[in-house]
C-alpha cells in the first residue's frame, strides 16, 4: 500500500514538471500569451495518465519505472521541441501517441513471447532485406544514405532492421552452451558462427550507407548479447579485435569515414564548413551554463539539425547542464530497470530479447550525446524519445512496449 | 542463472562507466574550456544580444533624421547615411569591421538604449512584443546649411573645413571637411582611406590645427584694446615694412604701403605692419594671456566633439621677429578653424564665448526629452566695449576692406579675411591658406562662420565667397 | 514575458532531479525490503480433499496449500503423490501466475477435471472449483 503511495506521489511530480514545461512556453511566447502550449501540456499529461492507468491496471506486475522514465524524457523532448518549432512539436505529439498507443498494443495483445523464439529464419531474412534496403533503394539525404521514401513517408529501414537483428540473434544464441556443457569448445563455436556473418554483412551494409552511428549501435548490441548468452570474455575481446580491424580497413577505404574523424579531431579547424555542426552544438552547450539561459532566452537555433540529433544541445543551452546530465542519469535508470526484466525471465529467448533491446537505447543515447559534445566522433542518429522522429519513437516504443511485456510475463515464477 | 545474474550485473558496471565517463567528459570540458569556446568567432550570442536593440537615429536639428537601422538578420543591423559624405566628420560612422567613429562612438551607448529601466528587467509579467529601439540624437547641425557648405567646399577642389555656430548658445550648425568619404561604404574604401595621403578620415574643423593668418589679427585686436589706453585712436605710420633694430621683420601683402592709418584702418585692411607693431608693444606675454583666454592652449569641453587646442607660442622678449610674426598669425600660431569660429562667435555675442555643443538632445525612441544639453558660457573673453568696437571693425572689412566677397545684399556680413602663408616644406612655393571668419547679420547676430581653403590663395579670395553664400542660404 | 524563464528554469530542473531522487528512492527501498518480496499480496490458497478416492495417503478433509507449484502425479518426486491407477506418473500441475492459479493437465492418460470438465492444457482455477483427479476430488479453498 505505502509503495502505491509513493508511486502516486512520483507521477503528480511528472504531472508537475509537463504542466511547468508548457506553463512556461505559454509564457514565452512570440506574440503574447501561447494558448497552444497549455493546450499540449494538458494533452500530454492526458496520454500519460491514461497509458499509466491502463499499465497499472491491467498489467500491474510489470516494472512500474519503464514508462515512467520514458515519459519525463519524452516531455522534455517535447517541451524543447514546442519552444524551437511549435508545428513540428505537434507532428511529435502525434507520433508520441502512436507511440504509446504501440506501447499499450505490444503489451495487452501480445501473446507469450516465448513462442517467439521458434522464428530465427523469419528474422534473419528481415534483417537482410532491411538492411540491404537502403544500399539499393535508398538515396541520399544529409550525408547518409540509409533513407527511403515510400508513399510520401520516409523512414529509414536500418531502424527496423534493429528489432529484427535484436530477435534473430535472441532467437540463434538462446540454446548457446545448452546441452554442450562440457563438450569441446569447438563445437559451441560452430553455432555462433550464422549470427557472426549476419552481424558482418548487416555492418557491412551500415557502412556503405554510411550510417555509422547504427553500426556502432548495433556492434555493441550484438558483442553484449553475445557476452550475455556465453558468458565468455574471450569472445567479446575477439569480437572488439575484429571491429578495431573493421574500423582501420574503413577508416582507409572511405573517405567519409576519415572525414568524421578529422572533424572530431579539431573541429573549429572546420568550424567554417563539415565542423559547422559540431561547433556550433559546443557553443551553444557551453553558453547555457549549468542552469541554462531559460527557455526562450538562448540561441538555440544557431544550431543545425537542432530538433533531431542535436536536441541535446539545445536543451543544455536553455535547461542548463543540470538538465542534461538528468537525461543522462534518466537514460542509465532507465536501463538499469530494463536489465533487471531478464532475471526474473523464464526463457533463454526472452532474456536475451529483453537485454538486446536495452542495450539499443542506452547505446544509441551514449553514442549520439557523445557526439554531439565532442566525445566522440558525430554520428547521425537520434537521441530516443527525445528527439523529433516518429520512427525514433516508434521503434524505441514498440522495444519498452516488449521489455514491459516480459517483465510482466517474468513475475509468474520467483 | 546465477551466471546470468552475474552477467548481467557485469554489463550493467560498463554501462556504468560509459555513462560516468560521458557526464564527467562534458563536466571537465565545460569547466575548462568553456571560455575558449564562447570566445570564438562562431559564436554569434553577443551579436545577436546587442542586436536586440535597434540602434536610435541621428537626426539634425530639425528632427530630419540622417541615418537609418535596420535589422538584417538576427545578428546584425544595417545602418545607412542618408545624407552620405558631407556629414561623415560631423556624425562618424559605425562599422561592424572598423568600429565606431565620431557622435557614433561618443553615444553609442545611448544609441544602444532601449529605455528598458533596471526594474522592467526584473518585472516578469509585461509584453516584450514591442521592437526595443534605441534612443534618439538631435544634433545641432542644420542639414540645408550642412550640404551647401560641403558642396561650396568640395568645389574648390581644394582641402579645407568649415565650422558654422549659432553665437548665443554654442550650437554647431555645420561642421565639414574635405577631404570627406563615404560612410555607407567602408568595407569597400576603408583601406584606400587610411593610405590616402590627404587623410580623409581626419576633421579638419576640430583637429585640422592650421596657422590662422590675418584673422588673428581679430584677437591682438582684441588684446590691443584691452591693454593698450588709447590705442584706438592713435595714429600709425605704415610704410609697408616693420623694421626692428635694422631687421625687416615682416611687411604688409604684395609690399603695400598705407600710409597714415588708424586702428579700424589697419584691421579693415589688414596691415601687417600695423599689428606686428602692436605685437611688440603687447609683448609675448600679454597677448598669450588674451589668447588663452580665447582658449588656446587650453583643452576646451564641447558636447559631441573633441576640439585639439590651438597652439600660442611664448618666445622670449627678444625674439622681436617671432613676436611679431605671432602678432599676425604666422610664425608657430597655430588654430582650428573651431577655434576662429568661436572667436568670430565671442565678438558677435558681446564678448561672450558659448561651449560648442553638437549635440541638443537625446530623446527616447518615442520622442520623449530624456537629456537636454543647455548653453553654457566658456568666459566672457572681451569687455562688451572691446565686443563692440570689434563688431564695428568687422562689419568694415566687408563693406570698405579686404572681405568684399562676402558680401550679401540684404544682409549685413561682417567678418575678416586671413591669408596664412605656410611652408610644406622649407624651399615649395606653396599657395597660402585662404581664411575668412565672420558673423551676421550684425544686429542680433545669429550665425558666425569660419571657413578655411587649404591653399586656395587670399582669404578675400575663396574663403570670403563661400562665407557670403552661406550667410545667404542660412539667411534667406 | 520571457523573462520569466529566468525563474522557472531553477523550477523545472529542480522538478526533474527530484523525480530522480524519489524513483531512486523507491526503488532502493524496493530492494532492501527483500528481493522476494511479491510486488502483489498473494492469495493463500489450498486444496481441501473432498474425496480421497483410492489414494489412501489422503485424509478427508485435509487441506493442501498452495504455494509456487504443486506438481501432482504417481511419481515420487511429486509434492502431491497419488497412488492409484488413474493417476499417470505426472499427471498435472497447478502454478501461481500473476495472481492466478493455473491448473495444467501434464498430458496425462486419464485426463483431469476442473467442475467435471476435462481441463485441456491450462486453465484458470478459482475459490470454490472442483478439482478430479483419478479417484481423488480436490475443492479450492482461499
């Protein structure tokens, strides 16, 4: 009962922080007053109430925080979003519902998803053709070549082909090291050999779409799911060998490869021109201070590409670093709540399912934060939840709509 | 599955790491290099702050405004002279490039002024939808005046400058130089400028420091009567020469011989000989102490410019030739054609010499009178008898002497001619300065003139023409 | 106006550090309490022998209570041993799920009744069903 309470209590501070997000907007802005954003505070809290009744209600076993995270995070991102570019914090809206939508249908409809298990082909040629998609249709926009547009939407298949990869090798690694226990090593290696050259020819095709944020993301997925399913060390250090190798051959072959890599080197050499985006999101990070300028008050629309990968900048120049580091901080709970759904997992498949998918977001939200502050090189992907794009929230929603499935399934056994 | 507990417990410790590892990255780089990087030239924040503020016009002393802001993009402004060169030295320039120059410079903090008090900082419920616009200058400056005395210059083909007052309150109604450039386009000129050897950029009103000539004669004049009992109706003997000790120490223009004059002669047509005496009756002292009075050597307070100080020599009592080279202007006198304004504005205003101002009022971008710049006195340089006697002497040039030229029919201009000889350099035969001070109308003055014509031969000359067109246009 | 974010900038990120401390708060709480804590009260629930058939270990009335997992068969290394012929050696299976009790026939040759219907795989079980299994008739309690 107390801890009913208690939970109570958190969700009226979320309640709280929409409503003081878009109280402020409506104080800002341009021509007096702004109406609309307290309308889109209401409608905001509206959807999440309404998501976080139906999880409680009807699935109340599951981990209660998932959604929760994901919400105060989701908030943010569109409270920036509204200041920046009000139309655009609609379309937002719009995929944030859907996202939730997608979150509640993944949860209430989805059977067991043990059964899922039995699908491995299934999955490994969606991946292949998700993967090689944009190395055949796709054309080029903003650098990468990984967009497609079909109907008037465009969307990047290499998203989808994340949740595929994920349960493909769920699916090939779960009966890793069973019944062989003790025979030699060998052998056990055999069956890791399928998923290793799905993973290199999905690389491969990342590379040459010159998308390597998601290749990246998806090396490090695939090396902690590997970890996860044969608990042995040695192979994470080949695997690592064999990227640093991959990365020095691409490093030589491509040219946008080493043009990443010169800008992350010395970026107001380039600040002119390829290192324009860079230096412009430190800028405006460091203009902010740790308590930001206040929202309305800075310049974050010196920064380019600012509602999608560089939202964290803009955030950290009008919310203050404080903020930033709370996404951050958010991100990791977020994680650490999404790692403890596979102990309590009845099945191989689920487990490496669930730990698959947390490693997508955490990793995407590692690699893009830490290039948009100079870390590491800059990749084109999107920071979850936060950033415009409704495959983002989508992908990232339909991921946390399966980890509250299983965690919901996993507290049927102690 | 214990295994798997301890897996997944591994895996989450390196998340862990990355995680501090990337906080503790943007902490260190915020805490160190944060400086360095708002520095830099991409950053466009300071810009776009000072932007905010749409830069207060310059308006002439009829409200006509003579620039004109507007923004551009969100970092800058683009500010035009609408009135080009004839009013660069008067008004400056503000240039993102080359900085600020002239009332630009001198207000540019008003400029810059929205009227945003301390306190409607801090007040959070008010609408800033309105465009903040800095403050207002009203200058002084008379544009109809301003224009005919830059065209009459630049005619001339000749450098030189030309200052205007209005003699009761000090305000400057024109101020030009020639050389002049074009503020609207400095990116294009700025480096051709600065290599100019006629030096463009530099105000001959307030800074050009010339050897005055026979319109010195105005202040030994003035010495003369205030020192000398009765040297106003002593008589005088001008042989065309003053010989001292057997030294020739200086003779009259073209070697003319007056004869028997009088002191209004001598002034009305300006006898060096008569006044090179008189300098050595002074002596160097005396007639130091007149021109300081006058301000020379002196740093004199105006509101807008900053005036250089006219030069007086001290030679010893000895130095007969220099004292009496002084006497007339020459020899290491030194003044700008400011300075001879305000003296031709001291005699026209009893004796009173009014502080220069350029500026009359700074109002709010709604009009609102926020500071008003009152006429303040410098001294009262000359007894309003002395004044008095000098306007009398003045109004004779014109009409008997040496600044026929500047004569207008319908009003009556009173003035004196200078013409400065000077060296460029010891062996150049090099055309004297042409000068002419002067005041009208002579009841109830309400403009005195000076106008230099570097090089452009007698001051009855150049010099005195200009001064009779402009009496008429500000006049008429 | 805009002013005004100057305040309620200290406002919002005070807003969400404290949703951090809090859920971080709760969550250390959660496990201190103890990691087997349910996250729900459980029911407690049992089987009370109705008729004990030919399954001579059974008394009548006795109550068999529920707790994870109640495997029910012939063999010994069931908890819930039943002896006579009908009863094959792993015959069934009742399991906590959520907060429901799941009864799951394990394949068995004779079959097993929830309120004399044949069970087919899994079904749930209530306060008050009847339970056949061979000879013996078990009622749910709570």
């Amino acid at each position: 009962m107390e801890s009913i309470k208690e939970e109570k209590k958190l969700l009226m501070y979320t309640y709280l922080l929409g409503i003081v997000l878009f109280f402020n907007l409506f104080f800002i802005g341009k021509d007096g007053f702004d109406k609309g954003a307290l309308i889109m505070g209401v409608i905001i809290c509206f959807i999440f109430a309404y998501s976080h009744f139906i999880i409680r209600r009807f699935f109340p076993d599951g981990d209660k925080y998932i959604l929760l995270f994901s919400n105060v995070l989701a908030v943010i991102g569109m409270g920036m979003i509204y200041r920046l570019d009000s139309p655009m914090a609609l379309k937002q809206l719009i995929w944030y519902t859907v996202g939730i939508a997608v979150f509640i249908l993944v949860v209430v409809l989805m059977p067991s998803l043990s059964k899922f298990g039995k699908y491995k082909y299934f999955y490994m040629i969606c991946t292949l053709i998700l993967m090689s998609m944009g190395s055949i249709f796709g054309d080029p926009t903003n650098g990468s070549k990984n967009w497609i547009s079909i109907a008037g939407f465009t969307f990047q298949p290499t998203e989808f082909g994340k949740l595929s990869l994920v349960a493909y090798l769920a699916a090939s690694l779960q009966y890793y090291g069973k019944n062989l226990k003790d025979k030699a090593e060998l052998l056990k290696i055999k069956a890791l050999i399928e998923p290793g050259i799905v993973v290199m020819i999905s690389l491969g095709f990342m590379v040459t779409q010159k998308d390597l944020g998601s290749a990246l993301i998806f090396f490090a997925i695939s090396i902690t799911m590997l970890y996860i399913a044969t608990s042995n060390l040695k192979y994470v250090l080949v695997c690592l060998g064999l990227f640093i190798i991959g990365g020095f051959i691409s490093y030589k072959l491509f040219g946008h490869v080493r043009l990443r890599f010169m800008i992350w080197g010395d970026p107001w050499k380039y600040g002119n021109n390829e290192g324009h985006q860079v230096v412009q999101s430190l800028i405006s990070i460091a203009s902010g201070g740790l308590f930001g300028t206040g929202l309305g008050l800075g310049y974050p629309k010196m920064v380019p590409v600012r509602e999608s990968d560089f939202i964290f900048s803009a955030i950290s120049e009008e919310m203050g670093l404080l903020t930033g580091f709370a996404i951050l901080i958010l991100y990791f709970l977020m994680f650490y709540r999404c790692m403890r759904v596979p102990i309590y997992s009845k099945d191989n498949f689920t487990r490496l399912l669930a730990v698959g998918y947390s490693t997508m977001i955490a990793a995407q939200a590692l690699v893009i934060v830490g290039g948009v502050v100079g870390a590491i090189p800059l990749t084109g992907i999107t920071l979850p939840l936060v950033s415009y794009g409704g495959s983002s929230m989508i992908i990232t929603f339909f991921s946390l709509g399966i980890l509250q499935k299983i965690s919901e399934d996993g507290q049927s056994y102690e | 599955m214990n295994d798997f507990v301890n897996n997944i417990k591994k895996v989450m410790l390196v998340f862990l790491v990355l995680f501090i590892a990337l906080i503790s990255y943007i902490t260190y780089s915020y805490m160190f290099t944060s400086e360095k990087t708002l520095a830099s030239t991409f950053n466009q924040r300071l810009w776009a702050e000072r932007n905010k503020v749409l830069r207060g016009t310059i308006y002439d002393k009829d409200m006509n405004a003579l620039t004109k802001s507007t923004k551009i993009s969100e970092t800058s402004q683009k500010l035009k002279y609408l009135q080009g060169a004839a009013f660069s030295h008067a008004i400056g320039y503000m240039d993102p490039i080359y900085g600020l120059a002239g009332l630009e410079k001198k207000y540019d903090a008003q400029l810059m002024d929205s009227g945003e008090s301390a306190i409607s900082k801090l007040v959070f419920f008010s609408k800033d939808t309105e465009e903040k616009i800095g403050n207002g200058l009203r200058t002084t400056l008379d544009s109809k005046l301003q224009l005919k005395a830059y065209e009459l210059l630049k005619q001339t083909n000749h450098k030189g400058a030309i200052v205007a007052l209005n003699p009761k309150t000090g305000e400057v109604l024109a101020m030009v130089s020639n050389p002049s450039y074009d503020p609207n386009n400095l990116e294009r000129d700025m480096k051709g400028l600065n290599t100019n050897n006629d030096v463009p950029l530099l105000n001959r009103a307030v800074s050009g420091l010339y050897p005055p000539g026979s319109v010195f004669k105005t202040i030994t004049a003035v010495s003369a009567l205030e020192n000398i009992p009765g040297v106003y109706n002593k008589g005088f003997s001008d042989n065309g020469k003053l010989v001292v000790n057997g030294t020739q120490l200086l003779k009259n223009y073209d070697g003319e011989v007056f004869g028997n004059i009088d002191f209004k002669k001598a002034y009305v047509h300006s006898s060096n000989v008569f006044f090179g005496s008189l300098g050595i009756d002074l002596g160097n002292k005396a007639l130091r102490d007149t021109a300081e009075k006058f301000y020379f050597n002196k740093d004199m307070n105006a509101t807008g410019m900053t005036i250089d100080p006219s030069q007086f020599p001290t030679y010893k009592s000895n130095e007969k030739g220099n004292i009496a080279q002084s006497a007339i202007g020459q020899a290491a006198v030194l003044a700008t054609p400011m300075e001879m304004a305000l003296v031709a504005s001291s005699v026209a205003n009893n004796g009173i010499m009014m502080e220069p101002m350029l500026v009359k009022e700074i109002l709010s971008s709604k009009g609102k009178s926020l500071e008003t710049t009152e006429p303040k006195q410098l001294g009262q340089v000359m007894t309003p008898e002395t004044a008095s006697t000098m306007k009398e002497l003045m109004r004779g040039v014109v009409t008997d002497g040496t600044g026929g030229n500047a004569a207008v029919s319908g009003i009556d201009v009173s003035g004196k001619t200078g013409t400065a000889d000077h060296k460029a350099d010891a062996n150049a035969q090099t055309a004297a300065h042409s000068w002419f001070i002067g005041f009208a109308p002579y009841d109830n003055p309400t403009i005195a003139i000076a106008v230099i014509v570097e090089e452009g031969g007698v001051g009855g000359g150049k010099a005195a023409q200009i001064t009779g067109k402009l009496m008429e246009t500000y006049l008429k | 106006m805009a002013k005004i974010s100057l305040i309620m900038r200290y406002a919002i990120i005070a807003i969400i550090y404290i949703i951090i401390i809090f859920a971080l708060k709760i969550m250390y709480k959660d496990i201190k309490g103890g990691s087997k804590k349910k996250p729900v009260a459980r029911k407690t629930m049992g089987l009370e022998v109705m008729e004990r058939g030919e399954n001579f270990n059974l008394r009548q009335g006795a109550v068999i209570p529920l707790n994870d997992e109640l495997t029910i068969g012939r063999k010994a290394d069931n908890l819930l041993i039943l002896g006579d012929k009908y009863v094959s050696s792993l015959h069934a299976k009742i399991y906590l799920k959520n907060t429901d009790y799941i009864l799951k026939d394990l394949r068995s040759t004779n079959g097993t009744l929830k309120n004399n219907k044949k069970v087919t795989d899994s079904v749930v079980i209530k306060k008050g069903d009847e339970i056949k299994i061979g000879t013996s008739v078990f009622k749910v309690i709570g």
